[in-house]
C-alpha cells in the first residue's frame, strides 16, 4: 500500500515539475514530457514485466492529473511498455548511446502523438524536431551522469 | 542492463488494454463526457491548494506582515512625532496665542512687518543625564542644530514647546546648554508690574530656581502663585518671557527672602528645542 501511495506521489511531483516547466520551454519550441520519460525509465530499470494494467491505471491517472483526454496517456502508457517489454533482453545488446537514442524516438514519438490530439491545429514540425534533440540530449545528459557518477555497492562477504 | 533473466510480454492483455485506451480517448474527444471528472478533479485542486495554503504558508506569511507592519508603524509613529514636535517649536514663537511673551506687541509687530528681530534654529537633543538632573547640582544638557548654518548661536537662548529651559555655553557642536536650574546659572528676572527685579539662580533641583532679595528694598509683596517673567536685563534672555510661578516664600531673616520658583518648563519634556538669538 505504501508502495503504491509512494508511486502516486512521485508521480504527482514530477508531472507538477513537468507543467512547471513546460511554460518557459515553450518559449524555445521544446516540448519536454517529463513524466513520459520518468515512466518509461520506470519500466527500462524495472527487473519484471510492467503489467498493462499497470501501465493502464497509471496513464489515466496522469490523464486525470495533467487536465488531457482522458486514454491518452494510457494508451501511450501501455504502447511504451509493450514496446519497453520487448525489446527489454535487446538492451543488453545496445550501447548508452542507442538506448539514449531509442528512448529519444519514443519521446518524440510521444510529444508528435501528444500534439496530433490535443493541439492539431498548430502543430508544428519545429517544434517537434526541436523535442527531438533536446529529449536525446537530456537521455544522453541522464547515461552519462551514470558513467561520471557509477553507483557504489557493498560488498558482502 | 535492466533486466537479467529473459521476460517475456503478454500481447493480447496489452491488445486489449490499447484498444480499451483508444475507445476510452474516442469516446471523450467525440462526447466529453469525462468533463464532469476533470472538473471535480480541477476544484479539489484548488480547494486542496488554498486549505494547504491557509494552513501552512498563511499563517508564516501573516506574522511577517505583521512584523513588516509593525515596524513599519513604528518609523512612521516616530516620524511623525518629530515632525510634530518640530512644528510646535516653529509655531511656539509665532503663535499669538501662546504665552511665551508677556507682551504680545513684539509678535504683532513682527506679523505686521513681516520682518523678525530675532533668529532662532531648531535643536536636537544628544544627551541629558536625567539622575544628574534629579540629584545634583550640574544640569547640563547638550545639543544639536539641524540644519547647521555660519550664525553663531553662543550664549543664546534654549527653549521648548512650555518655555525656556537654558542658555548655550560652549561655540563648537554638539553644544552645552546651561539649564535654569543648575546652581551656576542666574537669570534676571521681574513680575509682571515691573516693580520687583531679582536674580534668580539655580536651585540644583529639578524645575526649581530660587530668587534671594532682601525685602526692605523692594514694596511688592509677593504670593504664591505669582508668575514670574524674564527681565532681558542679562541680555542673553529676551524680556517679559514667562519662567515659571511662585511656589514657595521663605523668610530667613528680616533682611533675607527667598522665594523658590517652579519653572514652567522641563527639558526632559521634548527632545527638540528652539535656539533663539535676538
């Protein structure tokens, strides 16, 4: 139970840190979905399969949350982790920077899908080539942290 | 990598949850019928928001506006005090009500000429010793001009918003001021029918002066209560300036009086004075 009350309050803070800042990247044309990247980091790190009615719940949470129509995160929700669940064994054949690249796609995927619905009479192509290299830099940014910052574990004898 | 071991995923759940997602988002953007939720949703937010609000910043933030106030009413308490002090000092002269001069012709004068023989700056005080003041002999006080000009105000006349209170005795800033009631002052003072003149010194005590005259000398007869004025024979004090009233006669002897005279200003009263040379 505190598991769960834990997962809705981290996802309350990063889509409020999402909406947040969304306001002032605007201004440069970068939409940045936020929330979408921490979910999809969420089920990569994740050692077992997402149930799609994980995925589902969660979307329409956001849904609820972030004032969109409501299925369209959790369609995407549930698209990103079929797609995470299947290539999940490939990973370890990619290198950071494919898997940056990757995780790149799928956000611009997202934020084009995301404008499609919600926002189709100004859709704009700039605005959506722009996403797309920022999303990949900042995956790129978040991989090379881990190299700078490796993780420290004990060693248990 | 994130995953260690093999997964494997279960197609038809996700087949049927994205189609569930896509009839779902189908049927909102064709009927809005999640408008309801979204706006129940939108109100428990911001009531969430304000009760979160009230609870935890409000209250932090009332107290510093309260402080902010607070001081904020202090300054300008204390602003507006001296302002009025000043002003009571600048009117006090000029006032034909008041009884600064016995005679009010030297203001109607100046009224109707428009032109003052006299000049007078308005003094801050910096310090007076209020247990010196009580006790001992040395009253002393010293002062500050604002608005510091070439005029020089040595040996001139210190008084208040009740009357006067001393002379300058020193030339460089912050000056002296000898108080009325300090035992090494003498001011020459009358009554009001001009036929009784007297030298009053300072008694050491706090309002008090005392004026030693032998009475064979002078016809007058003198009672309590009687007003005291200033003769402006030193010349350092104006004439016919009130000081104060009778308070108590003492017969030493048949050739000695004493009369104590209770002086109608204090310089504990106000810290601004009025220097006045004329």
């Amino acid at each position: 139970m505190l598991k769960y009350f834990k997962k809705i309050l981290l996802i309350i803070f990063i889509n409020f840190l999402d909406q947040s800042i969304s306001s002032f990247l605007s201004n440069f044309y970068i939409i940045f979905p936020l929330t979408f990247l921490a979910y999809t980091f969420y089920v990569y790190r994740s050692d077992k399969n997402i149930n799609p009615s994980e995925a589902f719940v969660i979307g329409l949470f956001i849904d609820l949350i972030s004032e969109s129509y409501f299925g369209l995160h959790a369609l995407i929700f549930c698209v990103v982790t079929y797609i995470i669940n299947i290539y999940a064994n490939a990973f370890k054949l990619f290198s950071y920077l494919q898997i940056c690249i990757f995780f790149g796609v799928l956000s611009t995927a997202y934020v084009g899908f995301t404008q499609l619905i919600i926002n189709l009479y100004n859709f704009s192509y700039l605005m959506l080539f722009i996403s797309a290299i920022f999303c990949t830099t900042f995956c790129i940014f978040i991989a090379a942290l881990r190299v700078f910052f490796p993780k420290t574990s004990k060693i248990t004898i | 990598m994130a995953r260690i071991s093999p997964t494997f995923s279960k197609k038809i759940s996700f087949s049927l949850f994205i189609i569930l997602s896509t009839c779902i988002i189908i049927f909102d953007i064709t009927s809005s019928s999640f408008q309801d939720i979204r706006n129940s949703f939108k109100s428990f937010k911001i009531s969430s928001a304000y009760v979160i609000k009230t609870i935890s910043i409000e209250p932090i933030s009332s107290i510093k506006q309260k402080l902010k106030s607070k001081n904020n009413l202090i300054k300008e308490n204390k602003y507006l005090k001296d302002a009025l002090e000043k002003s009571y000092i600048d009117n006090y002269l000029l006032s034909r009500e008041n009884s600064f001069f016995k005679d009010h012709e030297m203001i109607n004068d100046s009224f109707i000429s428009s032109e003052y023989n006299f000049f007078y700056k308005i003094a801050q005080l910096k310090s007076l010793d209020p247990n010196m003041y009580k006790c001992c002999d040395k009253h002393r006080m010293f002062v500050e001009i604002i608005e510091e000009s070439n005029n020089d105000i040595y040996q001139s006349a210190v008084f208040n918003n009740l009357g006067l209170v001393g002379q300058i005795i020193n030339k460089k800033s912050p000056y002296e001021v000898l108080l009325l009631t300090d035992i090494n002052h003498s001011i020459p003072i009358k009554t009001e029918s001009d036929e009784f003149f007297c030298n009053a010194k300072g008694s050491g005590r706090s309002d008090i002066i005392i004026c030693s005259f032998n009475p064979l000398m002078w016809d007058e007869e003198m009672k309590l209560e009687t007003t005291i004025f200033s003769s402006g024979l030193g010349g350092i004090y104006p004439r016919n300036i009130e000081i104060g009233a009778i308070k108590q006669i003492i017969n030493v002897d048949s050739n000695q009086t004493d009369i104590e005279i209770e002086l109608f200003s204090s310089p504990m009263e106000s810290d601004l004075f009025g220097v006045l040379k004329f």
